[in-house]
C-alpha cells in the first residue's frame, strides 16, 4: 500500500464519490496529479478487499458512472495504513508527509510511532551520507550536496521532536467505528 491509497480512502472517508470527482478532490487538496493508472486499480483493490462499495449511478444523456463509498472496514484499513510507517517507506517524503497530513486520525502513540520510523529513517540516511561525504574529501561539489542532505535530515529531525512535544498538547477525537 502507498501514499495514494491512504489519499484515495481518506478522501472516502469525507463522503462518497465517483472516480473523477475524488480525483479531483485528492488534486484540489494536495496538489498531487493522480491518474487514472493509479485511481482505478486502487478502487478495484479496495471494492474487492470490502473496503469500498461501489453504486451504480444512472444519468441522462449519459454513461451511468460508479460511486464508491468507504465501509467499516476501509475505515479499518485506513486507520491501520496511518498508524503504520512501514522501515522501507520511512525514508520516502511523500509517504511520510501524507501520514502526517493526517495525524488527527491517529492517537499520540501511534503517532510517535510513525515519528520515530520517520527519525530512524533519517538517523540511517544521515550515516550512509557522512560516509559518503568523507570518501568525497576534495570533491568540492560532492562535499556541497552530501552536507546539504545531512544538514536538511538533521533539521528535519529536530523538527520531528518539535512535532512530537506539540502532539502531545492535542486531542484526538475518536471518530473510528
């Protein structure tokens, strides 16, 4: 599972659409361009998983179109996809920020979890990139890039623990069912 399946359920979450209208609803609110390669499988997973269900809208004058509706059981699926933040996933931006665009949904263990993956990915990126950097000794532009990355890691990691400290003064509604 990815990013867009956590974009795709969350967006059912909110009410039910029909393919073109959450696609444009997951575009409008996160400025990421989804196709129709990524859409339409993901649909079909969750249809078949009973995550969603899927209603066959008529319309005059033109094709009938389906409607997709998020279950108990997406519900489920997309709570368990916010609170996990799989050690391969951690280190992708991406993965790591639209978990954390979603973070109300989650308790404030759970988020420290995801937190703690995404620091140990970084903790992990900023070792391999100070090896790198001291065999590029010499290498001005090698040296310019590999600090830059270990000084944007490190920030971020202090960013995270600033994100913890204030998740911890914010309530979590409990709107699971």
């Amino acid at each position: 599972m990815s990013y867009v399946d956590i974009l795709v359920l969350r967006h059912l979450s909110s009410r039910p659409a029909h393919g073109y209208e959450l696609r444009k609803r997951i575009e409008a609110t996160t400025g990421f361009t989804l196709n129709n390669n990524s859409l339409y499988p993901a649909l079909r997973r969750f249809e078949e998983a009973g995550a969603v269900t899927r209603t066959v809208e008529q319309q005059q004058g033109r094709p009938a179109r389906n409607v997709y509706e998020l279950t108990g059981i997406g519900r489920e699926m997309l709570h368990d996809l916010l609170a996990e933040l799989p050690a391969d996933q951690a280190a992708d931006d991406l993965e790591f920020m639209t978990r954390l665009g979603q973070f109300s949904l989650l308790t404030p263990a759970e988020r420290d979890a995801v937190l703690d993956a995404r620091d140990r990915a970084l903790a992990q990126r900023i070792a391999r990139v100070t090896g790198l950097r001291e065999g590029a000794r010499g290498d001005f532009w090698s040296e310019v890039v590999t600090s830059e990355v270990i000084r944007r890691d490190t920030r971020e990691r202090d960013w995270l623990a600033s994100l913890r400290a204030a998740g911890a003064r914010h309530s979590v509604p409990d709107n699971r069912e």
